[in-house]
C-alpha cells in the first residue's frame, strides 16, 4: 500500500497501463453536492502545504487564490479531469451520489480499484454489496504524505457535544462521555473512532475500525475538516466553487478569485 503520493502516483499508471481505471467517486450529495471534493483538497492542502498554512486557510487569513490552495487544486484536478484516472470522468463525479461512489470496485470486473472517502464509507459498501466483506474483499490506506516536512498528518471530522441546560448532571454527562471507559463502549459498537490513546484497540469490532483508530492516535498531526470550520457562506462557495472546477479547469482563476471575493465578506 501506498504511503507516499510519489507511490500511489506509480499505483495509478501502473493500473492506467494495465488497462484499467483507478478511481471512481461521486460528489453529488443533495444540498451539500460537492462536500466529498471538499476533502480530496482537504488532504492535499493539509500534506503539502502544512498545518501552519491549513490553519491560516480555514481561519479566513490565507487567500483562496494563494500558491497553496492553487496547486492542491490543481493535484486534485489531475486525477479528477483525466478519464483515464476516475471512471466515467468529471460528469460521472458530477451526477454519482457519493454513497455509490465505491460500488465500482465490487463489479466483476472491478470499475475501479481506489476510493477516497471517510471511515464510514464501508457501511455504504456493505448496504450496497450485501456479500462483500471487509479484508477479505476490500481493505483501506491512509491518505498518503506529500511532503516529507509533514509525514503523519491527518485529517478528520468528529462528533461534537452539545449541552442545550446547563445543570450539574448535564455537565457530568458530557465529561464521562470523554472518558476512556465511555469511548470503549462507544467504538465497541462500531461506526466510531476515539481519539483517547487510552482506548484499547481490542476494543474495535472488526480489524478495519482497528486499523484506523491506530492511525488517528498515532497521527503526529490531526486537522480538523476545513471546511466544517470555516463560516457557512464560506463553506458554500467551497462546495459550488468544485462543481465549477470539476466541469471545467479552466476556470480555476476565476474560481478562486470568487472564493476570494467571498471570504472577504463572510469571515467579517
């Protein structure tokens, strides 16, 4: 597996030359349509541009149309533009809900051979494929690393507490739902990962949800989603912004202009 994207880069010619196609995603999603694009620059952004500047990004002080964002734009649409990389090509990614984005690799024989999604996504793989099975049939690598300056990054997203009355059994809820006793039991039943250290692996159900809670508690660095942190008018434009650039890189000037022109207003 992969652990660099010079690696994965040889993984994708090396199964363009065999005949095949690497990717398929979809990035439609009802009213949140191009939130599953959002990550793919997410990660990018995060690896090679660092958490100092994925910080300044989302905070509203680093502008859309910086080196930065440009070029993880630009990786991203290398893969995304080219149908020889993603089957069916930019409409394909346009029109496929991101539910059925992976039901490509379960085909006999495979339309694809890499997904790009969150933990979660084996429950779609399973609700569409019912006789799939994880490891044996299909199994997971983390994002890989970019620069070698930020080995071990990690982004994620997370479940969030709210306290709507604020009364002392309230606030003794949440804190033991923090607790490591709380998260085993919350892993256990699967859907989960805890970012405590003092969660035991054995605790995860299954050897993918095992694999995964390593990854997050061993990351060097951890990110949270960009765009769930940046104001919602912001995270709007994000979405509408690789609907345009998916349908036609050309125009990625423009774009990130726009996303400029946004920014300016929305972190106000």
């Amino acid at each position: 597996m992969p652990t660099t994207w010079a690696e994965q880069q040889a993984l994708m010619d090396q199964i363009v030359k065999d005949g095949d196609t690497p990717w398929a995603f979809g990035i439609e999603s009802g009213g949140a349509t191009g939130w599953p694009a959002t990550d793919w620059i997410e990660d990018i952004m995060l690896r090679s541009a660092g958490p100092d500047k994925y910080d300044q990004w989302y905070q509203g002080k680093l502008t859309w149309s910086s080196p930065e964002i440009k070029s993880a734009f630009q990786t991203f649409g290398k893969i995304a533009a080219d149908p020889k990389m993603v089957n069916g090509g930019p409409t394909s990614e346009l029109t496929l809900n991101f539910g059925n984005g992976g039901d490509l690799l379960f085909k006999n024989p495979p339309g694809c051979y890499l997904h790009h999604q969150a933990s979660f996504i084996t429950t779609f793989f399973q609700q569409d494929n019912p006789s799939v099975q994880p490891v044996t049939d299909f199994n997971f690598f983390g994002f890989p690393d970019i620069s070698s300056q930020y080995t071990g990054s990690e982004e994620v997203a997370g479940d969030l507490f709210g306290m709507f009355k604020d009364s002392p059994e309230a606030r003794d809820l949440i804190k033991y739902l923090t607790t490591p006793e709380a998260q085993q039991i919350w892993v256990s039943k699967g859907g989960a990962l805890s970012p405590n250290k003092q969660v035991p692996l054995s605790k995860y159900p299954d050897q993918l949800s095992r694999q995964a809670g390593q990854i997050l508690t061993s990351a060097k660095v951890t990110a949270f989603d960009a765009s769930d942190n940046m104001p919602d008018a912001m995270n709007t434009a994000f979405w509408h912004a690789i609907l345009d650039f998916v349908g036609d890189q050309s125009k990625l000037d423009s774009i990130l202009a726009n996303l400029d022109k946004v920014q300016a207003d929305a972190y106000k």
